[in-house]
C-alpha cells in the first residue's frame, strides 16, 4: 500500500529545494516527490523508509521534522466511466541505428620526409 510522507525541510532558495527533491528520489520505493507549502516535502511510494529518508535529509539541511505519514487512498471509482475504454497505450520505443566511423591511414608510396634547413 502506497504511503504518503510529509517533512519539514528549511530550504531558503531553489537549490536547496532541488538537493531535497534529489535526496528523495533517490530512495528506493518512491514513486513521486513534491514540495508543499511552509517547506514542506511531500513523499508518495511503497515501502519507502521514511526514517532513512528523514536521517538522509537532515545529514545536509541539519533539520527534517517528520509531519504525517500516512495511507494513500486509491482513486473513487464511483464517478462516470464508459465501459469500453481501455488503459492508454504506451507509445512504442524509437529506435536509433549505432552509426559506425571509419578511419583509414592513408600514406603516398613512402612516408614523408621532413628534413629542417
């Protein structure tokens, strides 16, 4: 079941919110990252250790204050649908060919000589 972790994190300017989004995305099991409002990092994923994640974060801002976690609610169903659609397709992989060089030594009948008057 998907978790939703909610940290406060002082990040003053736009690196310090791009090195605590990085630090989150690196753990294994998120899924995805946002920042709230007041500093706050919001972290949904499955199986994510929130107590390594916390630990991770305060070794470079010195302050992460775990807020909330808690369980994600999957999305009600109950609203209109039409039976026959289907999940969207993913669209396929495009494929680039390797390019190959190719490098020739090219010498006249005899190597050069160079000779310093």
């Amino acid at each position: 079941m998907q978790k939703k972790i909610v940290i406060h994190v002082p990040m003053h300017n736009e690196k310090a919110r791009s090195k605590a989004m990085t630090i989150a995305v690196a753990v294994p099991g998120v899924a995805a990252v946002s920042i709230g409002e007041n500093d706050q990092l919001v972290v949904i994923g499955e199986g994510v250790d929130f107590v390594c994640l916390a630990k991770s974060l305060r070794k470079k801002f010195c302050f992460a204050d775990i807020v909330s976690v808690e369980d994600v609610k999957p999305p009600d169903s109950s609203g209109p649908s039409s039976p026959n659609s289907s999940p969207p397709q993913p669209t396929p992989a495009q494929y680039c060919p390797p390019v190959y060089y190719e490098t020739r030594v090219v010498y006249d009948a005899s190597p050069p000589n160079c000779t310093i008057l």
